[in-house]
C-alpha cells in the first residue's frame, strides 16, 4: 500500500481532489491511503507517508518540508495549479506514483 499527504490550507477543496485520485487508483487496482491536511496538522501522518504534495497555495513551504523529510519521505512535490483546480485526480496520481516507482529503483 502507498500512503500519499497532501498538504494545503485547510484541507477542503483539496478533499475532493483526494476523491478523485481514490477513485482512479480504484480503477487500477492500486492499494494507497490517501488523506488532504492542513499543513500545520500533518506531522502525526508523515513517518508513515511514501508521497507528499503540496497544494498550490502553500507551495512557498516546500523547501522546509524537504529539508526536514527528504531523508524520510521519497516522493515531495508540488500540485500543478491548473491539475488542482480542474481536480485531475487521474493525472496527478498517475505522476505521482511514477516519481514514487522511479524513487524505489534509484534506491
């Protein structure tokens, strides 16, 4: 199973976004765990999370959060704007797990 965070504000709109991505990995038949937090509420879920995305809107925290878990966390990234607010589940997930499949084989 792949846990993937995605980070933002307030965790409402990017909620949805999270429905959709469950939804397209349903119809592949991928196993994740998959949750929206706000940022300041994440630290409980990341010792556990393999993908971390951030939302457009706090994307200027990026930098920190690498600093902090790029030993820890394999995949951190940002959300295209434009996949975010159209929600482009499927295309998010589909970007995200290849970044995470090529972070397993450089290991």
């Amino acid at each position: 199973m792949i846990t993937i965070t995605l980070l933002c504000s307030l965790g409402m709109s990017t909620s949805m976004l999270v429905d959709n991505m469950k939804g397209a990995a349903e119809a592949r038949g991928v196993e994740i765990d998959i949750d929206a937090l706000p940022f300041q509420n994440a630290d409980g879920r990341l010792a556990q999370t393999d993908i971390l995305l951030f939302s457009p809107q706090i994307r200027h925290l990026l930098p920190k959060f690498k600093e902090k878990y790029a030993g820890s966390i394999p995949v951190i990234g940002t959300i295209d704007i434009s996949d975010y607010g159209l929600l482009r589940g499927e295309k998010i997930l589909t970007a995200c797990l290849a970044q995470w499949e090529a972070s397993r084989g450089a290991s």
